[in-house]
C-alpha cells in the first residue's frame, strides 16, 4: 500500500468550501427574497385590483341610490302636490255647507223692517250693510246676532238717520264675526261650537 500524502492546503480547501456555501446561501437567500418580495407585490397588486373593484361596486350602487333618492324628491313633491290639493278640495267641501249655514242664519236672525242692502266677508269678519224703518230694529237685529250660535260680536260701526220718500229710515253698517267658517267641522258634527 502505497501512502497518500495530501499536498493541498487543507486550510484554503475548506475556504474554499466555506465560500462556495456562502454563495449557495446568499444565493438561495436573495432568490427566496426576490421570491417574497415577487409574492407580497403579486398579493398587494391583487389586494389593490379587488379593492378596485369593490369601490367600483359602491360607486355603481351608490349612482342607483342617487337616482332611486331623486325619484322618490320627486314622488314626496307629487305627493305633497297631491295632498295640498286634496286639502283644497276638502276646505271647499267644508265651506260649502258653511255657507248654506251663513246665508241660512242671516236670513233666521233678520228681524221684519231691515233690509239688507250688501254683505262682505273678509276671513271671519262680516260687513253687513243695510237700512232700518227705525233704530230698535237695528238694536233687535245687534241682539239676533249676538244670540246666534254662527255669530260673534256683533258692533254698530256706522248709523244714518234720514228720509227718504217721507218716510225715516235709519241706515247702519254692522260688523260681526263670522264663525260658520271657522267651524265647519263642528257644523257638519251638528251644530256650532
């Protein structure tokens, strides 16, 4: 048997190995890094795409949301338009029995020897114009007034005394307040407040 003796230097062999490991390591250490940082930019490109898309998705509902928003503004203003309409027509439906029930009371309140000559009504209030035989009737016609369920406050605002065709009238200027307007509902219900 022949002897071997190893004339290398074993110390750069191992060097040698060491830096061929060191190598393999750093390189399989920046491929394993390349590969994460490869990974991560793939998952965040991924997370961005998906987010994308849902914020796509809300700005798509949101857009419907808007538009379903505007028709129903549109639907509350018809519906409101509606409904101050019907309010109208139920006002009307109201006065109309409010001025049966005023001409009617009118009528039961004046005395014999009054004529009336105009009435006018703003709001509740009521001018009444007219010509008496004599001064007492127009006091009746106050009294008549003022024990009138339909009427309050009755007040002589203006009297004339004269003649006319040799005869005396006196001719007055009522005011009252009218309360068949104010109580329609009460009227119709059976009778004033």
């Amino acid at each position: 048997m022949a002897t071997r003796i190893n004339l290398l230097d074993w110390r750069a062999a191992r060097r040698a190995r060491r830096r061929k490991e060191f190598l393999t390591m750093l390189g399989l250490s920046v491929g394993v890094g390349i590969a994460l940082l490869g990974l991560g930019y793939v998952t965040m490109t991924g997370a961005v795409e998906h987010q994308d898309r849902r914020n796509a998705y809300l700005t798509a509902q949101i857009k419907d949301l808007d538009k379903q928003i505007k028709e129903i503004e549109e639907l509350e203003k018809v519906k409101a338009n509606l409904v101050s309409r019907m309010n109208v027509i139920q006002q009307l439906q109201e006065s109309r029995s409010a001025t049966v029930h005023f001409f009617d009371e009118i009528v039961n309140t004046l005395p014999d020897g009054i004529y009336l000559e105009a009435i006018k009504q703003s709001g509740q209030n009521v001018t009444i114009e007219g010509t008496a035989e004599s001064s007492g009737r127009i006091s009746a016609y106050i009294k008549n007034l003022d024990a009138s369920p339909w009427f309050r406050n009755p007040k002589l605002v203006v009297i004339k005394t004269g003649e006319k065709n040799k005869q005396r009238n006196s001719e007055f200027t009522l005011q009252v307040t009218n309360l068949t307007k104010a109580s329609a509902d009460d009227a119709s219900a059976g009778g004033p407040p």
